[in-house]
C-alpha cells in the first residue's frame, strides 16, 4: 500500500527535480523489474535508493517518506532542491 500513496511524491520528485536526479521507477509485481529489484537488495516497496553519478548507493530508505523529509536527504548530498 505504501507504494500507492508513494507515487504522487515519486512523480513530483521526478518533475522537480528533473534537471538534478534520474529517477527510475520499477514496478516490482514485473517478473524482469523484481531481478533488478533483487540486484539492488529491494526487500520491500516502496524503497527509495539513491546512487551518485559514478554508481555508488549514498543513501536508501524502505517505506512511505515524505516529500520534505526526501528533500532533506538530498539537500544533505548536495543536490539542489528546487523551490
């Protein structure tokens, strides 16, 4: 269920901040999706993973989040949040 009240906050976070972080979205019921999923270490959804350009995880959580606490996060990496 979090996956569903998820995903207007994936959208927005993809509209916004489209020039700064390529946002992937995997659907996990998608048999070619759960390898990746399993790949990654995807254990339950919605997880939120995010790597730096050269590849790297800096930071996952699992579980419903919130807008502003995401933007928190990558304010901490140094991405800019848009306003």
């Amino acid at each position: 269920m979090g996956c569903v009240i998820s995903k207007p906050i994936v959208n927005g976070i993809e509209q916004d901040y489209g020039k700064n972080l390529q946002v992937v979205h995997l659907d996990a019921r998608n048999a070619d999706n759960r390898a990746i999923a399993a790949q990654i270490g995807v254990l339950m959804t919605p997880t939120y993973v995010l790597f730096d350009a050269k590849g790297t995880e800096v930071w996952r959580a699992a579980g419903a989040f919130s807008r502003p606490q995401f933007d928190t996060i990558v304010a901490t990496l140094g991405v800019e949040v848009p306003r």
